[in-house]
C-alpha cells in the first residue's frame, strides 16, 4: 500500500524544545508559553517563518522576536531562544527509521535554521549528520526558502521520491504541519513520543521495527 515514509526532523528524530521552552520561562519568571505564542503569532510571517526561510539574519531575527514577544506581554530575544532548540537524540526512532529504509523509500522535510544559527556540538553533529544520512532525499527551509506548512514543499518532495501522496506516510510532532499532507491524500501521524509513534508506524506498515 506505503511506497515512501516521510519525517520531520526536530520533535520526531530528537525532543520536542517544548520543555526546555518551558524550563526557559520558568527560571526567567516569563508567562507561560510566551515562546511558544510568539512563535505561533502571524505564523507564516513572523521572525521565525522568516529565519527557517533565511529571509533576515541572526541579529534581525534577535531584534523581531523580541519585539513579538514584547507585544504578547515580555520580552524574549531571539538569540536566547536559539540554545532551547537542540533537543535530545531518540535512538529508537532511528532505529525505527534503519528499518522502514529497508521496505519502503525514506524523505525528510524539516523546518530548520540557516548554518551555525544555534552553534554546534560534536556529538550532536554527528547524530544529525548519521541520520540525515538514512534519507533518500531531503529538504531544508533554511536552503530553499520554502517552509511547512507551505503545501508546495510536501509536493517538492513526493515529486523528488517520484511517489504518489497517497502511498506516503508522514511524521511530525505539529498538527498545523501534518494538515498540508493530509490534504493532499498522505497518511499522518502526530508524533507525541517515540513509543506512540513507532506503535502507529508498525500498525501503518506492518512491520516490527523494535
């Protein structure tokens, strides 16, 4: 039935940065989710859209993102938020991942920052770049200043796959996300954590992938 199984990176490859966001405002006395809203604020548009599309600079981004956020109740910059998105590996989706690249052709669409945005980490490279390494095609916001949900980057992709949509599974942690696939006949899963996720994956393809 499945030809090709798509993924998102962050929130599904690693953690979501929804709880560091989260400890972030806790340790600085910020109101609750005042990230999180700012981000979802005039979400196409905004100083996020525009940095995953590499339209403005780190400096811009500092200096919109706090503005945003300082018209949503406090003030936040930009280049704070940065060091929040890293998230932590899940090696057990990349297991999941080595064994669905076996049986059916494998994407990534990731919504991601222009290079040395967030700075690097040895170990985190290295994971980023095996991963990315299990992909037969991929596509960055940052390099082709197109972003989800934009319905035209999940076309871009099932056209490079050479893939039908509806013969394609795909994975995110954003509901907003997963709605442009949905419409155009993929089947989705919202990624809560890798148990679910991979629970939904196996039913979806029947395969064991622990």
């Amino acid at each position: 039935m499945f030809e090709a199984v798509i993924w998102d990176f962050g929130g599904v490859l690693t953690t979501s940065p929804f709880e560091a966001f989260a400890r972030f405002e806790t340790e600085r006395g910020l109101p609750a989710d005042i990230i999180r809203r700012t981000n979802a604020a005039n979400h196409l548009e905004n100083a996020w859209a525009r940095f995953e599309r590499a339209e403005v600079d780190i400096e811009t981004f500092d200096r919109l993102f706090a503005a945003e956020s300082r018209a949503l109740g406090a003030e936040v910059r930009g280049k704070d938020v940065l060091p929040l998105l890293a998230g932590d590996p899940r090696p057990e989706m990349v297991e999941a991942l080595r064994h669905i690249k076996l049986s059916f052709k494998t994407g990534c669409i990731t919504n991601n920052l222009p290079a040395n945005a967030i700075g690097s980490a040895g170990g985190r490279t290295l994971y980023i770049a095996e991963v990315m390494a299990l992909f037969d095609h991929i596509i960055e916001s940052a390099k082709i200043g197109l972003r989800k949900p934009d319905p035209k980057i999940y076309r871009m992709m099932v056209d490079a796959l050479g893939v039908d949509p509806k013969r394609c599974i795909y994975l995110d942690d954003l509901g907003i996300n997963l709605k442009p696939a949905r419409e155009m006949g993929m089947t989705t899963i919202k990624v809560s954590d890798a148990k679910q996720a991979i629970a939904e994956l196996e039913a979806a393809t029947g395969l064991l992938l622990r």
